[in-house]
C-alpha cells in the first residue's frame, strides 16, 4: 500500500491575487516604430457586476432629481439639487469609464530614438496616450508594482499591473538597447 505524502500538498492552487504567481504576460519586442513592449490588461468580471449595479443606482438617482427639478420649477432648494445633479453625474461618467476598462485592454510603450509613447487602452477607446523625450529617460528600475523611470527629474510609473518577472525584463530590454537609460537598484 502506497503511503501518502506528508507536508505540504501539492498542486494547491496560488492566491490569485499573488502577483509573484502569475505567469509574465507582457511582449518585448521590435516594433516599426522602434522598442515595443505590451501589457495586456485581463478583464475584471466582478468590477463590471458592481459597476452596473451601481449604474442602475446612479440612473435611479439621477432621474429622480430631474423629476423633482421639473415639479418645483425654481424654488430655494433648486440650487442645492443642480449642484448635486452636477456633481453626481460627474461620478457616473467616472463609473461608466471604470466600467468600460473593467473589459480588459492594454498597455503600450513604444521607445523610437527620440520619443517614448506610453498609451493606455481599454476594448472600448484609446485612453490616455502620454510621451517622453527618449533621450531624458533616466534610471529605469523596477518599483515592486511596475517599471519606473525618472523624467526631468520627477518620477514616472508606468506598466503598474506587470508582474515582477515582466518588470524585471523591461528593464533589462530597456537598458540593453537604450544605455543612457542606466538601469537603477530596485527600490
């Protein structure tokens, strides 16, 4: 009779939210405008179930406010709701964005000899697109959630959902083909 192992078992399954347990995701490689590296962004189910939720809430809400504003006509009270009106459809347009990134996208940089483009994409848009001269990168480095850099002396973080393991390679494939970059000590 076979005696069963003791110890620790094996196969158990990783905390999904353990950084260090995902497989690296990201590709490293030439593009036509130079250097490419590309994260993919996975889609969040669970964020998208709130959102909506929260939607319908928020669209309840707001067309409550609307109805009270046509039945007073112009009252005391008329300020207070516009602003809140305002103010809350404001936090629907901020919803309805983090609903639309919870679909997954990605996460761009292309390194050219002049100019670095980080843009940040969902399924839906294109986000938002930020660029850097090239040559005033300086001590690319691993941050422990994600890849920075320092521009003009301020600190930049990009690629904050990469894992280690991806971090670590776009840094070396930074440094190795742009060596101004001058890769830092990990903080």
């Amino acid at each position: 009779m076979a005696q069963r192992p003791t110890g620790p078992r094996r196969g158990r399954l990783r905390d999904p939210g353990d950084r260090k347990s995902r497989a690296p995701r990201a590709e490293i490689g030439q593009g036509r405008s130079g250097l490419e590296i590309v994260l993919p962004q996975r889609p969040s189910p669970g964020a998208g179930v709130f959102l909506v939720a929260w939607l319908a809430g928020w669209y309840f809400g707001a067309s409550s406010v609307l109805e009270d504003l046509g039945e007073d006509g112009l009252g005391k009270d008329t300020i207070m709701l516009v602003v809140w009106l305002v103010i809350w459809s404001l936090g629907g347009v901020a919803a309805l964005a983090a609903l639309l990134k919870s679909f997954g996208g990605e996460e761009r940089m292309v390194v050219s000899a002049t100019e670095t483009r980080v843009t940040t994409r969902s399924r839906f848009w294109r986000g938002r697109e930020r660029t850097y001269e090239t040559g005033k990168i300086r001590r690319v480095r691993t941050d422990g959630r994600g890849l920075s850099f320092d521009y003009e002396g301020e600190p930049v973080s990009v690629f904050r959902k990469a894992t280690p393991e991806d971090a670590e390679r776009m840094v070396r494939e930074l440094v190795s083909r742009y060596p101004h970059m001058e890769a830092a000590d990990t903080a």
